[in-house]
C-alpha cells in the first residue's frame, strides 16, 4: 500500500548548513549526548547484562518507552545508530510482550531481548565516548557541478552583431556559467535564481539597440540588486564610449576583443560585486535571538562570530579580525555602554563600527552615548531585513579601505603581511577552538617561462586566473593569500591534510586543464604545493617552514604535484 | 492565496526534542514558537497563544498525543486548529488512525532538523488546498475534504 499523502518521510536531502545553525545544532547534541548516561544507567537496571531472572511485563514496557524514544530521537541529534539500534529492539520488544501476554515468553526471545538492549546501550556509550573534535561532521567543500549559486555572466547581443561561442568555452574554464541570452529584450526576461555576476552586451550602440538598452535599464530600476554591464562595442569610439557611459555600463572593451582584456576585465567586476566578507561579532546573552541573526547576515555574505557572554568579548576580538560589533545594549552582567567603551580606549578599536540593539531607544541615552562614535541604535525587536541592511551599508562602504590596506591589487586577494596575521590569528583561534586548520604555499610552476615567452600582460592573467579560481572553489571562510610574484598561501579551516589535499587536488586538475592562448598559441600551466597541518606543526614558524619544504619537495619530484609535510621530514 | 504559518506550539515531553524543533523552526523557517513539555500544558497554552498549527508528540506519559488532540478538539477556543503528529509510529493504519481523529498530518521521527520547517509548509500548503478543493465542490467543513482525498487515494 502506497504512502497516504499527508504522511512527509524525512528527506535525505544533503544541504549546505550555515556555520552559525551548525554549530546550534553540535551544542544541542552535545548536551543529548550527556543525558544518555541517564538512559543507560536505566536499561541497565531494567536488563542487566549478567543474565537476568526473568525479564517482568513492567520491564518490558519500560524498556520499550525507552527504546521508542531513542529511536525517534537518534537520528534527530546526527545520531542515526542509535535510532537504528533503538528501533530494532522495540520490535523485539514487542514481540516478547506478546509472549508474556501469553505467559509464555521463551528463553530465546529473552535472550535476543538482552543482545538487542546490549546493543543499544553500547551505541550510546560510543556516543559518549565520540564527542571528540574529530567526530564533528565530515567538512564538505562545495564543487562546481554541484554549486546551486554558481555565479552566472549573461551575454546578450544587439541587433547586427554576433558573438563567439569560442568566447562562451573559454569563459567557462574559469568557473563562469556563460548563458547565451539572445537579443538585448531578452535581457530582461531573463530569470535566475540570483542576479547575474556581469552582464555582458556586444553591441554597435545603433538606434535599436540604445532604445532596447534603455527598455532593459527601466526594467532594473526597480530591482535592488543589479549585475554590473560591459559593453563589448563594435568600435572604440569617442561616440561609443560616450554611448556606454550614458547607458551606466560599468565596463567598456571595442571588438575585437583582446581575450586577454576581456577575462581580466570579467575578473576585476566580478570580484567588485562579491563583497569583501565582512566579519561581524555579535554580542547577545539571547542565544536564539543571536543565532537568528547570525544566520540572516551569514546569509548575506558575511562572516558571523557568536558570543553569549560579553565578558569574552575583548578576548575574541584579540584573536579574529573582527570589522564590526553588533551588541544588545542591555545584558545583565556588563551593558553595551561599558564595553563599547572599553573598546574605544583601545588604540585597535577606536575606529571599529559598533552597532547597538538596545530595547530602550529613547533619545537621551542615545544623545549620551553619542561621544562614543556609536555607528547606530538599532531599536529591538529590529527585523532581519533592517538589521542586514544596516550592516551591510557599513561593510560596503568600509570595503575600499580595506581593500587598500589589506589585499595585493592585482589579484584582490590578501597581501603577504595581511596572510601572515591571519596564520597567527587562526593558530590562536583554532589552539582555543580545540579544532584544526590546514596551511598551503602553492607555486605556479615555470612562471618566468610564460612571462619571457608570451609577455608579462599573459603572466598576470595566469595569476589571476588563478586566483579567481582559488576564490570559487574555496569556501567563504577559507583564507586566500598571494605572497608576490607565483605564490599563493591558503588556510583551509577545519579541514586536516588528507581533506585540503582532496580540495586543492581539484584545484590543482581545474587548473592544468585550462587552455590559455597568446599570440594564436595555446599553453597550459600547472603550479606545485606544499601543505602543512595544524596542529601537527603548531607555531607560524614551525607551520611556515614545514610548508615550504614540502612545497621544494614538490618541485624537485618533477613539480605539477602537491606534497604533504610530515612531522619526520 | 495560502495564508504563511506565523506561530506554532510544540509539544514533546522531550526537552531536548523541543530544543531541536524550536531551533529548526525558528532559525530555518522563521516561525514564532512556544514549546510545552505535556498534553495539559498544551492545552492551556493553545488558549492564549493561537498557533497556526500544533506540533504534538504521540508518545508522552500521562496524557498522550491522541488524548491532547482530543482534549483540544473538544474545546471550541482550539478545536479549529490543525494538529501535526509527532511520532515513530508510521504505520499506514496507524497514520489513517491519527487522520481519522482529525490531524492534519504526520511527520515521521526521527525528523530532520533542517527539513521540519519545509515539512510543515508542505503539510499547511496541502492542507488549505484540500480545504479549496472543498469550497469549490461546495462541500462542508475541511475534515470532510480530507477524508474524501484519502478514501481515493485507497
């Protein structure tokens, strides 16, 4: 007999869970795992495992309630072997109650009682024992085919031009989903389940083709998001650039096109519209408030640090680079007045962005508080809505600053003394953390080559191609570096050697196969790396060097390979 | 157009159950919650609170979730308020049992805490369109629809 339609099975769906709910989640399971001490102290009175005398009708209720219980409970917690283990004793159980009812519960049902409760006790008692960092959910990196948000450039072409599909394959080597939209007007029926990266419009800027722009400019106007333009302009005029300016593209190149231009120009508008991710602490004894919170700015591209207690609060901010607090003004133990000031009479944080969400907005407190150079007061209950836009108009605007200061201009990845920093603070975070990180040098291979053979404006595209694709294929809390010239540094969080060897492996395949072409000659490029764990090396020095000579390992092998260091190297 | 779920009540003499769904329910489908640890507690809190719907655990001691959803239906302050089980008991007989009592539907332990909310949708989004199905045959009350659906469905 088939399902009735209102009964839902629970769906074996594999979902990508935001750090913040992940991390609720672990907590909560934890904290099962701590009563089943209890459960097993009971089945063990109920059904002790040296042979019992008879196992009681009472007992066999009272067992079943708990087997019952674990089994619709295990599997909730990310404990499914338990809700296995649980489930088959209840049949069992019953099947012994039956028995009894009939005053005829047999040696072999009783013995098969014992075995099934042994069994159940012993997975639990492995749970116990399990809540090690090691036993936290196996890391998974995110690859392309499977990226719901694979960032989407759409290519429309105006009325008497065409467009190369060349272009479209090439395009798509670097991770770009390329859609061919057909003409202009299209544009605007177009429908994603994001907006696009870029937009790209070959176009001769003809009467049509404007009036068909225009149309298209009106219909995104009224949405709040929208992709940035390149015009690809079939002549590099005075008239066309003037044409593209009026039309708000944010990108001009005449055809034909330099590929070369065109991928560095892609390059540099996509990173423009994905955000720096901005690191927001916030400080809230609301757990569930906090998590909520978390969640929605998570979900908006930042990072999100949670703390209950703010009396850690200047311990954290020592350990992670934090670019802006959100606090609740009204916690029991030290109000956001006193650590807000606190923080300004620290030299680090007197320009740090703090936000307040505070029950009692009234004007006086927030005139008083207004010497503090508090960035806002945010009236609780705020929406999500509200809370992520006033945080995000702080991330954006603090973007290019920290461009400056922070990333190697090339590439917009971070700069040497920036990465270096971040080792430092990941090595404190991870030490407190109790969890593990990897580091990796990666090394483009026979880098001076490309640049004698096919020019230095080639070598760099190599490099960001890279790089862009070290963007996409790590995750949003992965550390990427450029050490100058050919070299990158990665910290890859929560992974350990064999699983950032698996990710950079892929990395590594992506690269060597795609097809660079200078001067009507096509080259691949390959690069070598070397990993190094935390905390099997557990200082920057001892992490750094380790790196590096496994990386000369990789070298002298022949090079094109990725070395892992180990501790008797 | 469906009406959104904005609160649900929750009831599990489990805390640790009740923990989960208030976060799954919470966090991933932005629901207003409260959670009641016994059928009677149930009772009270569906009087003041007026969930969109109620979460109820079968298997509770003292008072069951059959005896909760009978209790409610026989006041009139909840007697209209969809009732979702809770339950290991899958059984199609059982699940007929729970439907022919009047719930709305039933989700399966153990569940999993970022589908509950999807879950739920799902069964409120089958059930107002049961309703529709109902209005447009002009026939009675939603119970009835419901019924009918099943009795094709065998």
């Amino acid at each position: 007999m088939t399902h009735d339609y209102s009964l839902i099975e629970p769906a074996d769906a594999v979902q990508e869970t935001p750090p913040a709910l992940a991390i609720a989640l672990i907590k909560l399971k934890i904290k099962y795992i701590a009563q089943l001490g209890n459960t097993i102290a009971e089945m063990d009175v109920l059904c002790p495992p040296p042979a019992p005398a008879v196992l009681t009708l009472e007992s066999l209720l009272k067992l079943t309630r708990i087997a019952h219980k674990l089994a619709g409970s295990g599997k909730t917690f990310d404990l499914p072997s338990i809700s296995d283990a649980g489930h088959a004793l209840e049949i069992i159980l019953a099947q012994a109650i039956e028995e009894t009812d009939n005053n005829s519960l047999s040696p072999a049902t009783q013995a098969k009682v014992k075995t099934a409760t042994a069994t159940l006790n012993k997975t639990c008692r492995l749970a116990i024992s399990n809540i090690e960092p090691e036993s936290l959910p196996e890391v998974v990196f995110p690859s392309p085919e499977k990226t719901v948000n694979q960032p989407v450039v759409l290519i429309a072409t105006g009325s008497d031009m065409t467009t190369s599909g060349q272009l479209k394959e090439q395009l798509q080597y670097l991770g770009f989903k390329i859609q061919l939209v057909g003409n202009i007007a299209s544009l605007a029926k177009h429908k994603g389940n994001a907006p696009p990266l870029v937009i790209i419009i070959v176009t001769s800027f003809s009467q049509k083709d404007t009036s068909a722009i225009q149309a298209y400019l009106k219909t995104r106007d009224a949405l709040e998001a929208s992709s940035p333009i390149l015009y690809l302009a079939s002549q590099n005029t005075f008239g066309m650039r003037l044409a593209a300016v009026r039309l708000r593209g944010d990108a001009f190149l005449a055809l034909p096109v330099d590929h070369l231009q065109l991928i560095d120009k892609l390059g540099t508008l996509a990173e423009r519209s994905r955000p720096y991710h901005y690191h927001v602490l916030i400080v809230d004894d609301d757990e569930m408030l906090a998590t909520r919170y978390g969640i929605a700015l998570e979900k908006a591209g930042m990072l999100v640090t949670i703390l209950n207690d703010p009396k850690r609060a200047l311990e954290i901010m020592d350990t992670a680079a934090i670019d802006l607090v959100l606090m609740d003004f009204d916690m029991p133990d030290c109000n956001g007045y006193e650590l807000a000031s606190m923080l300004r009479q620290m030299d680090n944080y007197i320009r740090l962005p703090i936000l307040f969400l505070s029950a009692q907005p009234n004007l006086d407190s927030r005139l008083r508080h207004a010497h503090l150079g508090i960035d806002a007061f945010l009236s609780k209950p705020v929406t999500v809505e509200q809370l992520v836009q006033a945080v995000s108009g702080r991330a954006a605007r603090s973007s290019v600053l920290h461009k400056f200061i922070n990333e190697d201009s090339a590439t917009g990845l971070l700069n040497h003394t920036r990465l270096k920093k971040e080792l430092v603070l990941e090595i404190s975070r991870s030490t407190r953390e109790n969890s593990r990180f990897t580091y990796a040098l990666l090394d483009i291979d026979h880098f001076k080559m490309v640049n004698d053979t096919f020019g230095h404006a080639m070598g760099d595209v190599v490099i960001k191609t890279l790089a862009h694709l070290l963007r996409q294929r790590l995750r949003l809390t992965d550390i990427i570096g450029r050490y100058g010239g050919e070299e990158f540094g990665v910290v890859l969080l929560n992974a350990n050697a064999q699983q950032a060897l698996r990710i950079l492996q892929k990395i590594h395949m992506q690269f060597s196969s795609i097809i660079f072409t200078a001067n009507k000659q096509e080259f691949n490029v390959t690069f070598s790396g070397g990993i190094a764990a935390f905390p099997t090396f557990s200082t920057d020095a001892t992490l750094s060097l380790a790196a590096d000579e496994a990386l000369y390992k990789a070298k002298h092998r022949g090079r094109n390979q990725l070395v892992v260091a180990s501790l008797n190297s | 157009m469906t009406n959104p779920i904005k609160r649900i009540l929750c009831v599990d003499d489990e805390e640790d159950i009740l923990a989960v769904v208030k976060l799954a329910l919470e966090t991933v489908g932005g629901f207003e919650t409260r959670q009641c640890d016994s059928g009677a507690d149930a009772l009270a809190e569906a009087g003041s609170f007026h969930p969109d719907i109620i979460l109820l655990d079968v298997m509770m001691p003292q008072m069951d979730g059959l005896a909760t959803l009978k209790a409610l239906r026989q006041d009139p302050a909840t007697a209209r308020i969809p009732v979702i089980f809770m339950t290991a008991k899958v059984q199609a007989s059982e699940v007929k049992q729970y439907l022919d009592l009047g719930a709305a539907g039933v989700v399966a332990k153990p569940f999993d805490p970022m589908e509950l909310s999807r879950q739920v949708e799902k069964l409120w989004k089958q059930l107002h369109a049961v309703d529709a199905t109902a209005l447009n045959d002009g026939a009675a009350p939603a119970a009835a629809g419901r019924r009918r659906l099943l009795e094709e469905k065998v």
